[in-house]
C-alpha cells in the first residue's frame, strides 16, 4: 500500500519555468526587491538569470523557496503549517494595499505567499527581513544606532542571524512586519524598521536607520510607510511608539503623524542603559491635522 503521488511540489519544475512564473507574477523589480542578487537588478533577462541561478545553490534556493510561497498551497509545502490567522492573510496581499485586511477573510488566499510583499514609499523599499542582509545588520547596528533602544549591538554575526530568523518565523506566521528599508533606486541598505504585534490590538512601531543616512527623512518616511499599510491591512486600536525622551528626531516621527504621547516608562536595555520612555500612540484614522503624503515623500 505504499504512497504513489510524488510528494515534491517542485517534482517536474524546471528552474525556467519557476522563474519565469515568478517573473510573471512580480517584474524584475519585485524580484529584484524579494531575492538581492545582480542578475534581477541590472539588465536581466531569463537567459542570464537561469546561468547565475545554476551556479549559485543559495541563489537557486531562494527563488525555489519564492516559488513554494507564490504558486504552492501552504499545506503542500514541505515542512507546512496550519494557516496563520488574519494578520498573516493581510501581509501576503501587494502593497501599497488597495483594500483594507479587515474586510477580507483569511481564508480568501489560501495559495497567498506566507511573506509579506514589499512596501514602496516614494524613495524606500521595505523589503521582508531575510538573511542576505545579515552582514549589512551587523555592520550598522552599532552602539550609537543602539543607544536609546533596547537592544544592543550585536557580539557576533551569529546572533545577527539569529534575529533574522526570529523576525522570518513572526513574519510569515503574521505576528509581525519586519523589513529592512532600502533606497528605492538602487536598493542601499538604510536600515532597519518593524511592526511588531500586528495580531494584536496594539502593534508596536520600531525603526533605526544607518548612522551615515540620517538626517535624509528616512525615518520618517518608512514609519509613515509601516503607519499606512497598518490603517489599510489591519484592525488594531493604536500603533504604539516607545521612544527615549532624549531620543528628539524619534519622537519627531509619531509628533508629525499625529502621535499622541500617554505614559512614561523607565527600563534599562540590554546594554544596561536606563531608557526614560515616553509612549505615543498613533490612532487607526488620521487625526484632523495630520499631514498625508508623507510616506509618498513630502517629509519636509
Ligand atoms: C530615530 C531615527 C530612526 C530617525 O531617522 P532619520 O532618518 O535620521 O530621521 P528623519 O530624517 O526622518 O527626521 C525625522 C524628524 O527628526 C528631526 N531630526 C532629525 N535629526 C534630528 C536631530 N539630531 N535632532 C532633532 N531633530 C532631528 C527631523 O528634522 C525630522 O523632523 P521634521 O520632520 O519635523 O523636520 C534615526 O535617528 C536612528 O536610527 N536613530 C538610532 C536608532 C533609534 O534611536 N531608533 C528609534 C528608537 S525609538
């Protein structure tokens, strides 16, 4: 009585056909966004796509692992979970979203990739953390970055990648959004932003950008990004921001997307620095003078 059906959902799929499935389903660019590897981002074509893809196992394994959250149903893929809940149904839909998660059952996608697309602000990608931007994390997560956070700087690469994998398994089962934040033009790494929560009522805001980029309105665009996806994909009651009183171009971000501060908060982080919090909540609908656009650039 042995079992006949092959079990594989890659069985009888070519690396073409996958990729020109995927190519199919999101461009270059949304390749290029989701897998950062040259060949998606300069002059592609499946012709030379397919030589690097042949010879570079990583490569190939993540466009197969693209390939398995786009076209297979998550019950067939190997190593399959139950569904996640609603949350994780709203990150599998295209941003910038068109149609509030709320309104939307879980069960209308169930072939839906389980990682949230990419979020485009005027000049960002927000693109889904994964582990090609370890050495970028590592590197520019310093103790000045760290300073009124609570985390500290990492020791070693390893506990890089240990958050990456971390924040992977809450991503795609929909507890949280993180993403690093690229240029949107030629996809520098930036830094560093995250939705942390969002099955909740109370999701939870965080950023840092590298030292070398502040001062360009990163920060606030990419939290106006994360603020307008959660409006339009999620119900929650408000999005908090802890922020350090010291900390003034972080509370300049919830200030200017009309951030209410409501509580104080003292902890020591990791680093054994006494943070002096203050926590502003951003409301689900716009406040009557809060500015739009930001996320679309006019942070001026
Ligand atoms: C906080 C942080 C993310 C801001 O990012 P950024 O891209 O440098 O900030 P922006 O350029 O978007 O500026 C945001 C606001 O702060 C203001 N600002 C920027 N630098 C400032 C400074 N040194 N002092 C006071 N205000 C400042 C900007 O003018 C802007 O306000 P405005 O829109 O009213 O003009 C960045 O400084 C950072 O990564 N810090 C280290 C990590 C961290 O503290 N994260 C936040 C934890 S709550």
């Amino acid at each position: 009585m042995a079992e006949e059906t092959n079990k594989d959902p890659l069985h009888g799929v070519t690396l073409q056909m996958m990729l020109e499935k995927l190519h199919g389903k999101y461009g270059w660019d949304g390749l290029a966004a989701r897998i950062r590897i040259r060949c998606f981002d300069s002059d592609p074509s499946v012709k030379s796509s397919l030589v690097f893809l042949r010879r570079t196992p990583w490569a190939r394994a993540k466009v197969e692992r693209l390939y398995l959250q786009a076209f297979v149903p998550r019950k067939k893929r190997p190593g399959a979970r139950p569904a996640a809940g609603k949350a994780a149904g709203a990150l599998a839909t295209a941003a910038p979203p068109t149609e509030p998660a709320r309104t939307r059952p879980a069960e209308a996608a169930p072939d839906a990739p389980s990682i949230p697309s990419p979020i485009r602000t005027l000049r960002l990608v927000l693109a889904p953390i994964d582990r090609s931007y370890a050495d970028d994390i590592f590197r520019f997560f310093t103790p000045a970055v760290t300073r009124y956070m609570y985390p500290k700087p990492p020791e070693a690469l390893s506990e890089t990648l240990a958050f990456i994998d971390g924040s992977v398994t809450t991503n795609t089962s929909g507890r949280s959004l993180q993403v690093v934040v690229l240029d949107g033009a030629t996809h520098e790494f930036l830094g560093c932003a995250g939705l942390h929560g969002i099955d909740t009522p109370r999701p939870e805001l965080g950023i840092w950008i590298k030292e070398a980029a502040h001062g360009h309105g990163y920060g606030l665009e990419a939290i106006a990004g994360l603020v307008d996806w959660a409006r339009a994909n999620l119900s929650f009651e408000y999005l908090s921001y802890p922020v350090d009183k010291r900390n003034a171009a972080s509370r300049r971000i919830p200030e200017r997307l009309g951030g209410i501060a409501v509580r104080e908060m003292k902890e020591l982080n990791k680093s054994g620095f006494e943070l002096d919090e203050v926590e502003y909540r951003i409301q689900c609908s716009k406040s009557a003078g809060e500015p739009s656009g930001l996320a679309a650039g006019a942070s001026t």
